[in-house]
C-alpha cells in the first residue's frame, strides 16, 4: 500500500500529512454535517428496529393468521433497517479513522455532492452504477 509502482498511482493520494486535508471535495464544516446526518440515521434506524421488534405478542387466533403477513413485512423492514445502520456505522467509523469519502473501488474521493445525499456511501457514483449493471 503507498508504494509508486507506476504513475499510475502516484493519483492515491496516501500520504497522509493531515488525513482530512487529502479529501479535497470535503471541508470541516461538511464532515461535522455529514457527521451530523449519521449520527440522526443511526438514531433514526435504531429507534425504527426497537419499534419493530416490540410488536405485542398475542395469542388469538385470529391476529395470528392476521400477523404472519405483518410479520414477513416486519422481517423486511427489520432487515433492511439494519442493513442501513451498519452501513451508517460504517461510514462513521471511516469517519473517525479519517478514511471517509473514499470510494472503496477506484480508491478516489466521492462527489461531495453525492455524500450530501448518501452520507453513507461506499462508492463514487461511477463505480455504484458499475456495480449495480453488474446484478
Ligand atoms: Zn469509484
């Protein structure tokens, strides 16, 4: 990692002499945002899957054959609940570490604007449509 092997990555940015200042689409004042906006989606994400696991558990016949529909939902929503909070968790953790706003693939910063809509990304917009054409 970091070694110039060609001048083709001599563009990785790794040196890291302040690990902030290497993401250059992202100032202070956006990373104290973004780490704003993660920090309400945990909560957010959190809060949604103590709801959905503290369903009332009854006995009746009736709200059973009723609820194995709800609770095939409630399984969804719980899953893709907790797939955006460790998502989020992620991203701040990358954060705290100072990796944040890289993508994961090309190794280049993600647009800032892109961040400002999916604080959580992974991925720049190039290599999420690379990998979304790919299913
Ligand atoms: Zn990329």
């Amino acid at each position: 990692m970091g070694e110039v092997v060609n001048n083709q990555i001599i563009d990785d940015r790794d040196t890291p002499v302040s690990p902030m200042a290497s993401l250059s689409p992202l100032s202070p004042e956006d990373l104290a945002a973004l780490q704003e906006n993660l920090r309400e989606q945990r909560l957010f994400r959190e809060d949604q899957l103590r709801q959905i696991a503290a369903v009332p558990s009854r006995t009746d016949a009736l709200i059973q054959r009723r609820s194995a529909a709800q609770t095939e939902v409630r399984v969804k929503l719980a899953a893709s609940a907790r797939m955006v909070l460790a998502d989020v968790e992620a991203a701040l953790d990358r954060m705290a570490e100072g990796r944040y706003g890289r993508c994961h693939l090309c190794r280049r910063p993600i647009d800032r604007e892109r961040l400002m809509i999916v604080p959580q990304a992974r991925y720049c917009a190039r290599c999420q449509q690379v990998r979304e054409a790919g299913r």
